[in-house]
C-alpha cells in the first residue's frame, strides 16, 4: 500500500519490528543510535540531474520512505511525512566533504514531521560525487542498502537511456498485517523456545572493561579487513562444513569473548525476518535475538559450529532460532526491558555483491558508515563482500580506551586467521595474540632479572655484622644488641641446637613473644643449618598440636612456660634463656644448666666464622621457613620456603625500596605471619636497625606510633593494621609505609599518604615469599594497584589452561620465578594442584586464585577471588577449613561460610548452618581448634542451604544476616546472644559503645569482646571511645585480659572513681 497522504490513505499500523525501534527511540530520546547512514562515490562523468530525478523516482516506488510513525491513542501508525524527502545536491571542496557528511549523520530525525531518510549529492570540481543516504532504522534495514542501489542504478540508468526500468512490481498492501499474523502463529512455539533458553544479559568482559556498561551512548570506531588468503581459506571452511558466512564469524566472535574469559558468551545477533514477497521491498525487516552457544575449551572451531551429532554446537542454536525469528522477544518472554540491550555485545552481519554498475560510472559503496553511537559495550558490523571482508567494532568510549578496542581487534583479526589456518585446533588454543603483545607480557614487563649473590639469610646477616659490628642491629624496650653482640649470641645458640640434633633440613618449632630473645631463636635456627615453624602462642592448643604433628617438627624451641600447653605433643623442647649479663640478650653464659637438664656447649667463634663447632653455612636450596595457613580440605598446610626465595626477597625489597644503613624497621607482626620476615631481616641485612615491640604493645596502637616515633622509618601493616595506627594518632612525615596482606582502598590509601612519607602498596601469597610485586603509591590516588613484579619474579594473567591473556582481560595471577616455595610440606597432591610448570620460562609458576587485570602501563590491579577463599585483615582464610570443624559437631549435618559486611562495610564471617536452631556450643566448639580470626562472628540456622540447579551450594542465595540481632533462635545470628540487661552509669555507658563498634543491638556484661567478632582494631576503637567520653585512659591489655563489659566496667570506675 503506498503511503501518499493522510487524506486519501488510511494509516497503517506500525509492524512489530517497528514498534519496538519507536518505543526505545522515544524512552532514549532522539539520537543517532536507529540511524544508518552508507554512501556512493562516483568516479566519472556523473548525470546529476539523471542522479536525483533517480532519486525521487526511488521514493515515488518505495512510499515508506516519504512515510514517518505517529501516535494514535498510544498505538504507532506508519503515516506520509509532513514533506516528502528531497535529494539536495550541493558543490563542495573535497576537504569539506568529510566535515558536512559528519555533521549530516550526526543530526537526528524529527520522528513526528518526517520523512525519515535524508539523501544528499556532494559534487567536487574534480568530476567525483558522493551520495550520502542516511536514513531511519523505522524505514530501513540491512539488506534495504543492496535493495536501495540496486534500483537506484536501474532507475539511473532509465533516466539516461529513456529505457523504462526493469524492477519487479511490488505489492504493498498487507505486508504489515500478514508479518503480524505470522507472529501471533508463532507465539506459542516462541514462548516454549525461550522459556528455557533466556537469561537477562551478563555482564561482559572485555580489554579494560569488566562490569556493567550503559544502554546507550556515544560510541567510536575501529576497523580492519581480513587479508586475501584468511577469506579464502573461510570460503573454503563454510563450503567443507556446510555452514553459512554468517555463522563462522558469529561462531568466532564467541570464541573471542569465551577466550576474554566470558563463560557464557551472548551475542544480540540481527536476523533478517524477509520472506519472498518482502524480498525486494525497503523496511525494517530484522528482528534482534540473542544467541548464547555452549562451547567447551577443547572442542576444535569446525566441531563448534557444525557438530550435529550430540544436539550441541552453533549450528543447533541457530536453526531454533531461526524457527522464532519473526518473533520479537518481548513477546514471548516477561522481564525483557525496552531500551536495554539484549546483550552487551551487538551483531550485524551483511553479504553483499559486488556495487551495481551506473552506465560507466565508477561506484564505490561504504556499505556501513559510522552513526557515533553504540548500544551496550560494542556494537560489531560485517560487511562480506567480492573483494573485502571488512569489520567495523563500534565501542563506548566512556567505558573502553581506543587502544582497547584496536586490541580487540587484532585479537579477532589472528583468530579468524588461525581458525581459517587450523579449524580442528583445539577452542583455548587457538593463537590471538601478535608478537608485539606477547613481547610486552612476557619480556617488557617480566625484565626483572638481578644478578642477587647465591648467599643465605645468615651469611647476609654475618657479612653485615662484619661490616658495622658495633652499630646497634635491634632494640626490644630498654635492651639493645650491637651486630657483634647478635652473631656472638646466634652462633652460641647454634652450636647449642647442632648438640641438640639440628642439622640441614631439621624443622624446628619456635613458640614465644616477639623479643630480643626471639630473633637471636630464629636467626640461630638458619645458622645451624635448621628451618624454622612459628607457632602463634594465641591460637588454641589443638591446633598447634594438629600443626606440630602435621609438619613433622623434631624440636620446639619455647619462651618461658612456652611448652607447657604443648606437653606430652612428643617433641622435644628446648627452652630459650632471658637475656644474660654479658651480651643482655645473647648467648647465655657457658655451663649454666637448663630446665631440662642440658648443658649448653661453649662458643669458640665469633659472628659469621666457622670454628670446631662444626657450623658450615645452609646452602640456597635449603629449607628457611615453614608458614601454616588454612586449608581447604579443613586442615592446615605448611608451606616451604627456601633460603633462595627468603634472600632474593630481602635484597629485592632492599633495591626496590632504596634501603640504608641506618633505616630503622619496627617489627610488631605476629611470626606466624609471613611480613614479620621482612620486619625482622631487612635491616639486618643493610645495617639497619629492628625495633621490636613485645606482644602487649603490638595490640596497642598508641604504643605502636610511640615506638615508631622512636627513630623508625619505615613501618608495615595490613590495612587494616594501618587504620588502628590511623586511629591511635600516627603522624609521621619521615615514615615509608607498606601496606599488604589485603586489598588496600583508596580512600585509605589517601589518608596514609597523608600522614607518612612514601606509600608502597605491596602483594604477594605466602607461597611466593612475603611479597611478589609492589606499586608506589602517589596522589591523586584513584586506584590502588598492586604493582609490578620485584626482582628475579615474573607475573603472569592466564587462563584455566594457563593461556596468556591479553592486556585488560582479567584472568588468575600466577608466579614465576625466585620466590616460589617449594610445595605444601607432606602434600605432594596438593603441591601438584598449585604449583605447575612455567610454560613461558625455566621452573615453576604458584596459580594464586587472585583474578587480576594487567592495564596498559604494566600494572596489576587486584579484582577479588576466583573461589571462596577469605580475606580478613590480613589472614587468608579458607572457608572449607571452617566449615569442616563445624561439621564435626553432633548438631550440624551441612555448613556454609561466607564473608558478609556488615553495616558499617566491615567484613565478618558467618556461617550457615542447616539446623533448626544454632547450638548454644557452636562458638566454644570452633574456638578449640580455629585461631580467633577464623572464628564465625554469626551464626545463622537455615531449614536448607539453597543449591543451584546442579546440586551445589549457591552461595549468592544465601540471606543477609541481621548481625545486629540479638539471640540465637531459629534463624538467630550471634553476635549478641545475651538477654535483655540493665545497665547504668559507666556499665551503661560501655554497653553503648560496644553495641556501636560491634554492631549488635545488645551485649551480657559476662559476654567475651573476641567471641561477638572483636579483633585489635575494634579493641583501638573501643578504648578510644572509653578514652574521650569517659576520661579513661585504660592500658589495652586490659580488654585482652578481661574482655568483658563488666570487667572493663570495673576497671574504669577504679582509675576515675566514677560509677
């Protein structure tokens, strides 16, 4: 039916298609994101009036495009424009034209006026014209451009030969009205198709985007064409396996983003909904749908697209959805939101013929120019033609650089290559990456290698001693040791652990307080040829004993009643002394009997020499240190680290930081965590000086910042460690921070800089040496990465199959080089499962289970976890070590653990547990094997743990915690499982504040601070609150001591006389 005028014409109802373009156009508003502009350029001796009464002839047999869409009582009806469309021609320069043709797509349509497609002639002195057509999706389509120039080049030719043009007849009655009967005959089959099928859009990855993208927005462009012999060998491909153009690159660009790491890739693909009576008409004959292809890793492309013989593969997609392609998905399916894209990533695909001839003239077709603007994260055009396949990537500049997207699309440039190369190559192996990226990741960025001197930790240690013998090298409280005095007091408690059995190889336990005493332990250990396990005197008897037994250790080597929990654990022990008169931390004196009845052997060698008493020097290989973390499997594992790692570590962080003699280190970390290695042995190795703060005044910010006032420049801590220190006053502008061990946020990150000196945010898993990588952090800070790798390390963002990713796609962080452990200590399964062969390089690589990213100036960034595993002040928690314990409780068939925030964004553990109601014994039953860190802060009973359709726990549908609700009941979390109580005066008061910090509604005046989730930094804040609306300034091991409101109650009203 022609659209002429809306007098003699009634209106036609808007088809489907149609409906939803005008829908989104008006939610958007009016852009350019529905326009489709392309252009001829003539070459030759162009009629133009014979060209523009071509033109107008055009419309005159295609009425839709004099037509507009209007609104009647909420219903769009196709209607004649207000002014029928008119070709403009116009004579311009050749460096305008480009400008004018912007400015032409870039203006949008007037949807209630019309017409909706626009045609200017741009005519050059120099015999080339350029005919721009720009027209409305409403009216327009893909395939309408072949349709459009093929009848525009009849048409021509008519104009200029007389001879009437030969063009089918078209029939333009009822069109809209037969596609709409169509639908409603397919809705039923349609909505069961999508009922199993659709799933709101994911988020997509890509390089340098990973999140949530927007609908609409200004886009830009970047384009390649693939080479001759690439199109060929596809040609030949899509003939082999009787698969369509359309399909081998829709098959490819799945494999693109499966290979960025997108799980399940969705494409919104374009597919054409033409029947043989619409075969030659202009209109929006398309109907968006998505196509999401299950694919596997190891399949080869040709078994991908084609395989038929299992129901899987594209092929098998495709051909149900070309069953329901003329139904739009919003009407087969609830939930699809107008405007929004179905897909992140967007598809067109146009086959075309070579441009139609207009009566001599040369004609040269842009089939697909570029609207500037992008739906969703990228919008991608195919045009296959004779002598081209060319591909335009639309993208959001907002979200994505443009170096991005010309990876992107080099990336799809070598993997078209490589399947068209190699069809039967195994999906994860097929080659993406060109020389030039692979240089940067492996080799630009990976250029650390140190020539570091194949020495110990006590031989470093005796050669600085032997360079500054008299310089004092560490302070505890009121005692000191000169170099001269530690080698003097290592080497006699070297010989003494020689008497004792220990040789190379011999684990030795060390349990006791940070001390003077202690470092002399340590260092002793390595000296005798020894390594050494700190065991942390906080955590429960079980579990030390599990720890002890596990690891195999031959000796223990306590403080004072150090060993008195671990009797009867089948070690022996050997007691380290208090500091004796002569050295006033060293060596004790010769002959002087021992708790369990030995005697010390006599030293007859000075630091860092070898004498009779058979001290020769650990080799590199050798074992240091063993650290224990939680496991997943439910108990814990030791982790070994050699002297090689240890050392190359030392002198790395020595260079990377520019450390001097004289640097003061204050050593407040617990040994049982790695960092304290570097607190400790990092100035003794460059004439520096450790201060070390005792156990009490660890747990004390304000005695931390006295400390590190005391001469210190360069201090340690977790971040959450760093806002305890915040919090207690630290202020110091000569200080250099490190800040590791957990995500360091930016806003944190400002406020250290602010009150130190120099910000280093470091990482590294204790499987790779304390610290792997490093990033100087300055403002203004937007982004906290975690750096580049330190010296003689090289890091790596791979795949599950350790492929290489590309720059901006985030994957796993893996390890390489000097600092890898040596395995997991008696878990040779486990050793295998983490630690796995370098394939870029000689030895191992340690598979973090961090996912990071790689930006384009060579830095990490940290995204989270690729599993469960729990960061919490520094700790690395597995939640299956948790919920083992808790399933060996009578009362407990299934547990969950998680960490949740709680309302003031401070993480926490909760567990789950599939019960009626949370034993009263849960808390004490954890409390005897789990460190204090490791144990929930809530508990919540469910009748069922959700699951996902495959039978796993789904962890995501697990409810949020009220974890200021008081009680244990049915669905009770703890913490705060006291009764109502009544308090006043200062117990009143007490009660308020550590509701507050807590955040629980209520707390017993009996109830333990550690139990409801407390931990140092909520003992800093607490005391500081007690210090500024009480007056009382309370020494913080009382909340250790008796963390109870009673008994801090107690003590308040005795220092203030307040009650």
């Amino acid at each position: 039916m022609s659209v002429t005028s809306e007098i003699d014409s009634p209106p036609v109802p808007a088809s489907l298609a149609q409906q939803g373009i005008w829908f989104n156009e008006r939610l958007g508003g009016v852009g350019t994101v529905y326009t489709m502009p392309f252009s001829v350029t003539f070459d030759g001796p162009l009629d133009v009036p014979a060209l523009t009464a071509a033109c107008r002839a055009l419309i005159d047999r295609h009425p839709i495009l004099a037509s507009t869409v209007r609104e009647r009582q909420g219903v769009p009806y196709v209607v004649p424009a207000a002014t029928p469309p008119v070709p403009v021609v116009a004579d311009v320069t050749a460096a305008r034209r480009d400008d004018l043709m912007r400015a032409e797509i870039l203006r949008p349509f007037d949807l209630a006026a019309g017409p909706l497609v626009r045609m200017t002639l741009y005519v050059e002195a120099a015999g080339r014209a350029t005919l721009l057509v720009v027209a409305h999706h409403l009216v327009f389509d893909g395939e309408s451009t072949s349709v459009f120039l093929r009848d525009l080049a009849e048409l021509y030719l008519a104009e200029v030969t007389g001879v009437p043009a030969d063009l089918p007849a078209l029939d333009h009655d009822g069109l809209a009205g037969r596609a709409a009967a169509r639908v409603e005959a397919g809705l039923s089959f349609a909505r069961e198709f999508w009922s199993s099928r659709w799933r709101p859009p994911a988020e997509v990855i890509l390089p340098g985007v990973a999140g949530a993208v927007p609908a609409v927005d200004e886009g830009a462009a970047v384009e390649f064409a693939l080479p001759q012999e690439s199109r060929e060998a596809l040609a030949r491909l899509s003939e082999e396996i009787g698969a369509g153009r359309f399909e081998i690159v829709l098959a490819s660009l799945h494999v693109l983003l499966h290979r960025y790491g997108n799980a399940e890739p969705t494409v919104a693909a374009d597919l054409g909904t033409r029947s043989p009576e619409t075969r030659d008409h202009l209109g929006a004959f398309v109907n968006e749908l998505p196509v999401t292809a299950g694919l596997r890793p190891e399949w080869g492309f040709r078994r991908f697209v084609a395989d038929q013989r299992f129901g899987y593969g594209l092929r098998s997609d495709l051909r149900g959805l070309f069953r329901v392609r003329e139904v739009p998905l919003s009407r087969a399916v609830s939930g699809v939101k107008p405007g929004v894209a179905l897909a992140p990533i967007s598809l067109g695909y146009r086959r075309r013929e070579a441009a139609p001839a207009f009566h001599g003239v040369d004609a040269h077709v842009e089939w697909a120019l570029f609207n500037h603007t992008v739906r969703g994260a990228m919008r991608v055009h195919i045009v296959d033609g004779p002598d081209r396949f060319g591909v335009i990537l639309q993208y959001n500049p907002r979200i994505m650089a443009r170096e991005d997207a010309e990876r992107v699309a080099a990336h799809w440039r070598a993997l078209l290559a490589a399947v068209a190369a190699d069809p039967d190559m195994p999906l994860a192996e097929l080659p993406m990456l060109d020389a030039e990226e692979t240089g940067r990741l492996l080799s630009r960025w990976n250029d650390t290698a140190a020539g570091h001197p194949p020495l110990t930790l006590p031989e470093l240690v005796a050669a600085q001693a032997g360079r500054t013998p008299d310089a004092t090298a560490a302070v505890c409280g009121a005692e000191t040791m000169t170099y001269a005095e530690l080698g003097a007091a290592v080497d006699g408690l070297a010989r003494r652990l020689r008497g004792a059995g220990v040789g190379r190889g011999t684990l030795v336990a060390v349990r006791a307080e940070r001390s003077l005493t202690t470092l002399v332990g340590l260092l002793a250990v390595a000296r005798a040829g020894g390594a050494y396990l700190p065991l942390d005197p906080d955590h429960p008897t079980e579990r030390l004993r599990l720890v002890l037994e596990d690891s195999g250790a031959a000796l223990l080597l306590a403080g004072p009643g150090g060993h008195d929990r671990l009797a009867g654990s089948g070690v022996a022990v050997l007691t380290l002394d208090a500091p004796g008169p002569r050295s006033r931390a060293g060596a004790p004196s010769a002959g002087e009997p021992r708790e369990d009845g030995s005697v010390p052997e006599r030293s007859g060698e000075g630091a860092g020499g070898q004498g009779e008493g058979g001290l020769a020097w650990p080799e590199p290989g050798d074992l240091a240190y063993v650290i224990y973390t939680s496991g997943s499997t439910g108990r814990p594992k030791g982790v070994e680290i050699p002297h090689r790692a240890l050392t190359n570590l030392l002198l790395a962080m020595r260079d990377r930081l520019g450390s001097r003699p004289g640097d003061g280190w204050l050593a407040h970390t617990a040994l049982s965590f790695d960092i304290s290695a570097l607190e400790l042995y990092l100035p003794l190795v460059t004439g520096g000086r450790v201060v070390i703060a005792p156990d009490a005044a660890a747990r004390d910010g304000r005695e931390l910042v006295r400390l590190a006032a005391e001469g210190v420049s360069h201090v340690q801590a977790t971040p959450s460690g760093w806002r305890m220190l915040l919090d207690a006053g630290f202020d110091l502008r000569r200080v250099t921070a490190l800040a590791g061990g957990e995500a360091l946020p930016a806003p944190l990150a400002r406020e250290i800089l602010s009150r130190t000196g120099r910000l280093i945010n470091v990482y590294g898993p204790t499987e790779t040496t304390i610290w792997s990588m490093s990033a100087e952090i300055a403002e203004p800070v937007t982004t906290v990465p975690i750096g580049v790798p330190l010296a003689n390390t090289r890091v790596h963002v791979l795949d599950e199959r350790l492929g290489l990713l590309p720059l901006g796609v985030p994957g796993e962080l893996c390890i390489a080089g000097d600092g890898v452990a040596d395995g997991y200590r008696n878990r040779p399964e486990l050793t295998a499962e983490r630690f796995a062969a370098d394939p870029f390089g000689p030895g191992r690589l340690y598979r973090t289970g961090d996912r990071v990213v790689r930006r384009a100036d060579g830095q990490i960034e940290f995204i989270g976890r690729l599993d469960d595993q729990i960061k919490l002040r520094g700790h690395r928690i597995e939640p299956g070590e948790i919920e083992s314990r808790l399933l060996e409780h009578p009362g407990i068939p299934r547990a969950a653990v998680v960490a949740r925030e709680d309302d003031k964004g401070e993480r926490r553990i909760v567990a789950y547990l599939e019960c009626g109601q949370v034993p009263g014994d849960v808390r004490e039953h954890c409390a005897q094997t789990l460190p204090s860190y490791m144990v929930p802060a809530g508990f919540v009973a469910l009748p069922r743990l959700p699951l996902t359709p495959n039978g796993k726990l789904d962890r995501s549908a697990l409810p949020a915690p009220d974890l200021r609700e008081s009680g244990a009941g049915p669905h009770g979390t703890a913490p705060g499982v006291a009764g109502p109580h009544s308090y006043t005066g200062v117990a009143a008061e007490l009660h308020e504040i550590w509701c507050d910090v807590l955040g629980v509604e209520a707390v017993g005046p009996q109830e333990d601070l550690f139990e409801l989730g407390g931990h140092s930094l909520t003992i800093t804040q607490i005391a500081s609150r007690v210090r500024l609306r009480l007056g009382a300034d309370l020494p913080l091991h009382i909340y250790y001591d008796e963390p109870t409101i009673s008994a801090v109650t107690a003590a308040v009203e005795r220092l203030t006389g307040k009650n």
